[in-house]
C-alpha cells in the first residue's frame, strides 16, 4: 500500500479503493490501495476526517498496513475519495517539527536524549535524560525561534545505505532496513516517520510553558504554532479580566495583587484587633457564677471561638466553657472547652441530644448542631448552663 503522506504531508485529499472491510471492536476496519491519512506512531496521534462520505475516527499501522476505522462500512473493490482534518494535522505537522526542533537543539548544547514524547489534546511534552536550568531552556527557545523565523527547508527522505551509516543521527531505537531522516538544517537530524512542515516557518513559534523534573530528568512541555497562538489569546483574555478587576495595566497585574495582599492582611489584623475587644468586653460583663457557661455568638467564626473559649477558661478555671455561633443552613457551630472534664465524652453526650456531629481531645471538642435555638438553649439550661 502506498504511504501518500510520505509523498508530501500536505495531500489533503485523494482517492483510493477500497481493499477490504471488516466489522471490528472500534469500527469498521478499512485497508485501502493507498492513503494519506497518518497512523498513530512516534508520539505523533491518529489524523481522522471523511473516508467515502463516512467519518474515519482512527487510523492505525500494524507491519506495514494501514488500517481506518469508520462508523460505517465502504464496498470492497469500490473507488472513495478521502479528506483528512486538515486543522489537526497541521498543528501535528508544527507541533511535530517544534519537537525536532528543540530536541535537536537541547541534544547538541547538553547531549541529552529525548526519552518520552507526547502531543497532547492541551500541550506536547518532551522527557529528556538530564537535568537544564530555566535561563538555558529560554536560550533554547531564543535559538529555536531564530531557525523557525530564518525560515529554513526541512528534509525528509530514506538516505541510501552508505550515506545513512555516515550519518550522526538521532534515534529512539536501533533501526534496521530504510531509516526515513528528517533534517533541519543547523538544528536536528533524526530518524522519524512522522509528518512534517516543509519549512520551518511554518512551525510559527516555539513557547516553553513549564519544566519540571521528572525520572532524573526534566518534562518539558511546550506550544508551537496555531496552539501556541490559541493559548496567547486564553491568557490575554485572563489578564484582561484581572487587569479591569485591578484596576491595573496588564503588565502590573502582579503588583497590583502583591499590593492588594499586604491591604488585606493589614485589615485582618484590624480585625482580630476588633474581635479581641469584643471578646475582652463580653469576658468582663460576665456574672460571678458556679455554674458552667455558654455563650452565643452568632456572627464568630471557629477561629474566634476558640479564642473566646480559651480566654474565658483562663478566667473561669474549673468551668466547662461552650461557645456557639450560627444558625448557618440550620445549624450552630460550636467549640467546647474544659481544664477537667473529658470533651470528648461531653460533645457525644450533646450530639446525641442535639442532632449533632463533631469531636476533639479531652480539653476541647468542635462540630455542629443540627437544632433550633430555643431547643439548643434549653438542654444548656438542663444541663446546668448559664448563658454568658
Ligand atoms: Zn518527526
């Protein structure tokens, strides 16, 4: 069968016959005299589009056959004309020669191998066996967008067989038979089957968005072209948004939030200043009293009520000390807190009086109340509480 995408990467359209058509688990399994869709291989994934009117979901090799998998069957021996998705195969062509690209040059300033290759939906990842810096992966892109803008041919062809063993090449494996080499001139030479732009210009952009270290070496993953331009205009939109919500230019967006931060720790410290007075006043109206206490803050949080119970049981030793806020979607969060008794056992003894849930240690428990206030203030008040 004849590997039209071998030809030229950029034969959208062609006509075959159909050689045979089976029903298989992903569809129907077409093998035609000849194709131009690309197979999923060499981290590069399957091309779809229009076989005879019918979709082809996936394309797939297997020693040396191509197969298509439509949605519905095509007549053996009959004449089709095909139509790949030409969007995506071309940003698998860009994205696919931004990866040479960039291997080639990360492999000629650090030796190191691409080890793991992916084009994904969102980004390409590349995996390589050794250790770069951030600074020296932006000279990488510097040079690699440099080659792209230079605009020079790539070359892709099966060398014949004295040429190929001169030749320093890059390669995943041990190949054997005719090595099909893709080169871009003062940037990459390695053996590949996958598709390719016939110029680098047409990769239009190489940006690096993150690096992280991944098996002894890095993950690098990356943008080219038409994704590359997509995902600019994503994150224009995002930094338009926060710059009109900052009122702030796009390029002090960080100083704006930086500057928001220290506003808004400023007023927290206010604020606990505020709650600290408000639990300092209601420490000194309370009466003198041998009976243990609660009290009802409605608008506190748990943090503020864990200091009003601290604070009073540091006046009121002895005493078991509840303090509960609320009624929030029907029920009251409340701390506990006593220097004797087991909190533990006590804020059981409540939950199962009050439809509650929570627990803690033996000086202070924490949960909530799944009752009214009239019933919560009168099991306090069976219990021998006084409301504070
Ligand atoms: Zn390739």
């Amino acid at each position: 069968m004849k590997k039209l995408y071998y030809d030229s990467p950029y034969i959208r359209e062609f006509e075959a016959t159909v050689l045979s058509c089976e029903k298989g688990k992903k569809g129907y399994e077409v093998v035609l005299d000849q194709t131009a869709f690309y197979p999923e291989g060499g981290g590069q994934p399957t091309d779809t589009g229009v076989l005879g009117g019918v979709k082809v979901l996936e394309v797939h090799e297997k020693g040396g056959i191509v197969t298509h998998y439509l949605e519905a069957p095509l007549t053996v021996g009959e004449k089709v004309c095909g139509t790949i998705d030409w969007d995506n195969r071309f940003i698998h062509m860009q994205e696919h020669s931004g990866e040479h690209l960039v291997s080639g040059l990360i492999h000629e300033r650090f030796g190191y191998d691409n080890v793991g290759f992916h084009m994904g939906a969102e980004e390409v990842t590349i995996d390589f066996n050794g250790l770069i810096e951030w600074d020296e992966l932006m000279e990488i892109e510097k040079k690699a967008n440099d080659i792209i803008w230079d605009n020079r041919e790539i070359y892709a062809d099966f060398p014949p067989k004295e040429e190929l063993d001169a030749l320093d090449y890059r390669s995943k494996k041990e190949l054997t038979g005719d090595v099909r080499i893709v080169k871009i001139p003062g940037g990459d030479v390695c053996a590949c089957c996958g598709t390719h732009v016939k110029r680098t210009g047409e990769i239009g952009l190489v940006k690096f968005l993150s690096m992280i270290h991944y098996k002894g070496g890095v993950r690098i993953s990356l943008l080219c072209g038409k994704r590359a331009m997509a995902d600019y205009e994503k994150k224009r939109e995002e930094v338009q948004k926060i710059s009109v919500m900052l009122s702030a230019k796009p390029t002090e967006i960080s100083a704006a939030v930086d500057k928001m931060k220290g506003e808004i720790s400023k007023l927290q410290e206010k604020l606990s200043e505020c709650y600290r007075g408000m639990i300092e006043q209601k420490v000194a109206g309370m009466e003198e009293s041998d009976n243990n206490i609660y009290v009802i803050e409605k608008e506190f949080g748990a943090q503020h009520l864990r200091q009003l119970v601290n604070r009073i049981l540091e006046e009121k030793k002895g005493k078991t000390i509840l303090a509960l806020s609320g009624n929030r979607e029907g029920g009251f969060l409340y701390i506990v807190g006593s220097q004797n008794e087991d909190m533990r056992l006590f804020s059981k003894e409540l939950n199962a009086l009050l439809s509650g849930r929570g627990g803690g240690s033996p000086q202070m428990a924490q949960g909530t109340f799944f009752a009214d206030e009239e019933t919560v203030c009168t099991i306090l008040n069976e219990k021998g509480f006084y409301r504070a």
